[in-house]
C-alpha cells in the first residue's frame, strides 16, 4: 500500500472514533479498543485484493461497518455481562429460527442452538491454548444477524459433517470456502462493499430461502383476482390497461389495486421474517431488496398454484 503502517493506524484510530460516534450504544470502548479489529478487517477485505488503495477507500469501508453490532461484539469479547445478556436476548430468536432452517430435523437443530452459543463464548481451545470464539471472526462488513446466520450454517455443515465421519474444520476459511462455493469459481470477491463479504454471500443463500417461504406464505393469502393480477402483469405482459380490461376494471382501478398488493405482500413478508425467524425491521426490508432479483423467477410458480408445497408451510417449531 502507498500508505506507510502508521498512516494506517491514524486511519484506523480515527475510522473507530467516527464508529462509536455513530453507534447508538458504544458500550464504553474507545478507539484503541477497536484498532485490532478494525486492522485486521482492512487488511482482510481492503488490502488483500488491492493492497496500493488510497486512504478514501479506507475510509469508506470503516465507515460503512456495522458499528453497534461491531461494538456489542467486542464488548461481549471483553467480558461484558451486559453485552452478552444483550447478544443472547436480542439475537436468541434468530439463532433458533436459523438453526431449524439448516438442520434436517429437530434434534439437529436443538443441538446446532445450543451450541453456537459456546462457540460464541469460545470456551473451546485451539491447539495453540488461543480461544476459539467465533465472535473472534465477525469484522462489522455485514450486519450481526446475518452473520450469526453464515455461522449457523456452518455448524450445521460440520455437524453433518461428524455423523459422516468426516473431518471438521473450524478454521475461519471455512465460511470464505463455502461462500465461494456458493457463489460460484468464477466469481470473485471484491473488497469493497459493491461485492459481499464471506458473511454476507454464505448469509444471503440462507435468508433467500427464508424470504422465498415467506413470499409463498403472503402470496398464498391474496384472492384470486389480486393473483391473478399479478400474473398477467408480471408475467403475461399485459399492460395495466389489458389486465384491468381481463378483470372488468379500470386502468386505474388496476393500477390502485396493483399498488395495494404490493404494499400488503411486503408487509406480510416482513411480518413472517420478524415473527417466525427472530429478524429484525431493517434486516427484512434489506434482505427483501437484495434477494429480489433472484425471487423474480421463482414468483410465477407461486402466483399460478405451482410451487413446491413445502415453501408455504411455516418452519417445523414455528
């Protein structure tokens, strides 16, 4: 890089000042007690890919970190009573509700939940002595609740892993590894925001499959002729005029009606996510707008009957 280490480091302190600034709650930490962390982020998802980038592009990554999620982490890290108290109550619902969606029964999921919170805690050991914490891995690129979900995820595929008698690996690779995977080998990351992070892309397949069950849920409850509606608008290709025609209606009734399905989809979609799966407001409106694009070709088969019945039902233990 063009900077020298110690223009880092003022980068750094400064980039943490502006984050408590910005938290809502900075749980008592100062700049330096983020430094290590905010360090080890820069050079994981700024500097690998592009290690000659300029101070702007620093700043711009620290300054779109998660800052009350990043804090709530590293002051349960630091021992905080308050802090776990606070992960446990505000983040227990999505662990379970992401436990049940990656394991294949009830008992897996049972022992998937009980255990990350150990891991969490870190009260495994590495063979150097080091605690294993996972909370160790979380950089505030991507918001707490969709990284608890990744890790979720991946307990669940180490868990599979054990009845198979495979090896299980708990090094921090294994989240970029199946992100990768996911996403697909001629796809590489970017280590700017413009791209997911590890946490972001292996998070985005599990909350798509959330949001994809929700919708069917919502789109199921609608009647037949705001269904249908939809359908020939969407997918017919009939302009507003022509699909108000089919239904005996207006343009504009048409147009008012279309708007009025939207809105009652959306909030019933956001209402499934918060309540069955412990997500809060802004990470359902989030996810709701950056899985869209994906949901577009998997809607028609819901509007028109056609969808695989197991996307309605609610998750077992819902």
């Amino acid at each position: 890089m063009s900077e020298d280490p110690k223009q880092i480091d003022e980068l750094v302190l400064a980039g943490g000042q502006r984050l408590l600034a910005r938290a809502a709650n900075s749980r008592s930490l100062d700049a330096l007690s983020l430094a290590s962390r905010l360090r080890t982020a820069i050079e994981k998802y700024v500097l690998k890919d592009n290690p000659s980038v300029g101070p702007s592009a620093i700043d711009k990554f620290l300054d779109g970190l998660h800052a009350d999620d990043l804090c709530l982490v590293i002051a349960c890290e630091r021992g905080d009573e308050t802090a776990w108290t606070d992960l446990f109550e505000g983040y227990g619902a999505t662990v379970r509700s992401a436990a049940r969606a990656a394991s294949s029964n009830e008992a897996m999921a049972d022992e998937v939940a009980q255990s990350i919170w150990a891991d969490l805690h870190g009260l495994k050991a590495r063979e150097d002595g080091t605690p294993a914490g996972k909370l160790a891995y979380y950089s505030g690129a991507g918001s707490l609740g969709g990284w608890l979900r990744a890790v979720i995820g991946q307990l669940a595929i180490d868990q599979h892993r054990r009845q198979a008698r495979l090896i299980q690996t708990e090094e921090d690779s294994d989240l970029e590894r199946l992100a990768h995977d996911a996403q697909g080998e001629s796809e590489t990351f970017s280590p700017f925001h413009s791209s997911p992070s590890p946490e972001e892309a292996l998070a985005s397949d599990l909350a798509g499959a959330d949001v994809e069950r929700a919708l069917a849920r919502a789109l199921a409850k609608l009647n037949d002729e705001d269904r249908l509606l939809m359908k020939l608008y969407y997918f017919d290709g009939l302009r507003l005029r022509e699909a108000g025609a089919v239904l005996g209606v207006h343009e504009a009734t048409a147009s008012r009606r279309l708007t009025r399905i939207h809105g009652e989809v959306r909030q019933q979609v956001e209402s499934i996510l918060m309540k069955d799966h412990g997500w809060t407001k802004a990470e359902a409106t989030r996810s709701l707008t950056e899985v869209a694009t994906h949901l577009q070709t998997e809607v028609e088969p819901m509007l028109t009957g056609k969808a695989d019945p197991s996307l309605g039902r609610s998750p077992a233990g819902a």
